[in-house]
C-alpha cells in the first residue's frame, strides 16, 4: 500500500512539473513520462499471466484512480506542448491495458 501511494504521489508531482511554466522542468518530466512509457512497453512485451492476475486483482478505486493519473499524464503533456510525447504515453497505457485483458481471456475464447 505505501508503494501505490508512493506512486502516485511522484505522479502528481511530475504531472505538476508539467503544468509549472519553467522549462527546465517541463523538459524533466517530460523524460519522465517517456521514461514511463518505455517501462510500460517493456512490461506489455514481457507480460505473463501471473503479472496480468496481480494488476486485475488491484481494487476498482485503484484501478480508476489508476487510470485517472494516465489521462492526467496526458492532458498536461499536450498542455506542455509534448503531443507526440502524449500520444506515445497514451499508446503504451492501452497497449497494456489490452494486454492485461488478452492474457486473462479464457483460452477457448476468439476474438
């Protein structure tokens, strides 16, 4: 639990970073959430079905916040003037989002 809150409280402090008008800092976290775009990329190549059971296992509320800092992510890299940053931000947020649901699908199932 001090992990995810943890987290979330570099996020809002990154996403902060994003919406202060200093560029230096703009610059900072926009790394950052590059940095955090390869990590989701990473983790959406390398998913297994046990790392998809422990982030569907997260509660609603977490989950929802969850995806409330990514599209907060998002919102303030297109305010920084980074859109393509966003988008490759948003790109790798679905594409692990997708994957989760696509490992946990029963094996029968087609899509």
């Amino acid at each position: 639990m001090k992990n995810i809150i943890l987290a979330r409280v570099l996020d809002a402090v990154v996403i902060s970073l994003l919406l202060v008008d200093h560029s230096s800092a703009n610059r900072f976290a926009a790394t950052v959430a590059v940095f955090l775009s390869i990590v989701m990329l990473i983790a959406f190549f390398a998913m297994s079905a046990d790392l998809a059971n422990k982030i569907k296992a997260r509660s609603l509320f977490s989950r929802a916040f969850g995806m409330m800092a990514q599209a907060s992510y998002v919102g303030a890299l297109i305010y920084a003037g980074y859109p393509s940053i966003a988008a490759f931000y948003a790109l790798a947020a679905v594409l692990l989002r997708a994957c989760v649901h696509q490992k946990l699908k029963p094996a029968g199932e087609e899509v």
